[in-house]
C-alpha cells in the first residue's frame, strides 16, 4: 500500500500551512524591509514607554485630559506597558523567527487601529478643544505605528 499525496492533497496541506510563515525566497527578499519597519516601531514604541514611565501624570494628562483627579494614572500606565509588552513581544517573535508571522501581523493592525480608534472615540465624545500639542504628538505617534504595522502586514500577505 502506497502512502503517496496527489497534487491536489498537496496543495490543500500546503494552504492550510500557509499562514505560518512566508515562503523563505519571499522572506530573504521581505527580512530588511520589515526588520526595519519594525525596529522604527520600537523606537516610536519606545518614545511613548518613557513619557509613561518618566511622566506619568503629565502624560496621561495630556492623553486623557477628560479623566477626574480620582483616578490612578500611574497604575493605568503601568497596565498600558505590561499590554504593549505582551504584543509587542509576540510581534517581535513572530519578525524574528518568520512564525506566524501573517497571524502576529493581522493581530498588530487589529490592535494598532483599535488603540487608534480609542483616542479618536475620545475626541470626539469629549471634543475636540482639550486636544493639545502634547495630544497631537501622542496622536502622530500612534498613526506613525498604525502605518508601519500596516506596511508590514501588506507585505507580508502579498
């Protein structure tokens, strides 16, 4: 008894796998293109992590500039980096060993354009007049990385 695959078998397994990785061709020729995209992401990731860390109250502030004194931003902030840690971990694993990585690339649009949506929701609920410039850079930074994630996540899926 022959324990051969027909060509379409083949082809049926393979599109089941094919969401694990890109094809390795496509990956050597993808590799500096997003590795450097995602380096960028960090270091924007980064910038934000620090005014959370090292401002907390002037930053939050200036983020959710609608939030009451009774709420803790210090604790809010924290839980926002353990978050961002949690994907951006994911994410890196994903670049890294070319695992998943249509999976983990969806994912950070999804939360990209979600966390994205939140701040935009804010304004327009609370109005646009407590937008300020220290909103308005935290804004940039988000988009910044919306469209880097998205960039990524195009090229991968082509």
């Amino acid at each position: 008894m022959s324990n051969q695959l027909s060509d379409e078998e083949i082809k049926a397994l393979k599109s089941i796998q094919s969401h694990v990785e890109v094809s390795t061709p496509r990956w050597q020729r993808l590799k500096r293109k997003i590795i450097m995209r995602t380096s960028l992401l960090v270091l924007v990731l980064i910038v934000r992590a620090m005014g959370m860390i090292l401002l907390p109250e002037e930053y939050l502030k200036s983020i959710f500039p609608f939030l009451d004194n009774s709420v803790d931003l210090a604790d809010l902030a924290v839980t926002r980096l353990y978050l961002a840690a949690f994907c951006l971990g994911i994410y890196i694993y994903a670049v890294i060993t070319n695992r998943y990585l249509r999976s983990a690339s969806m994912l950070g649009v999804v939360v990209g354009v979600a966390l994205l949506w939140s701040d935009v929701s804010q304004y327009l609920v609370w109005g646009w007049e407590l937008f300020s410039l220290e909103s308005a850079t935290s804004f940039s930074m988000r988009i910044l990385t919306v469209v880097l994630l998205i960039l990524n996540y195009l090229d991968v899926r082509r």
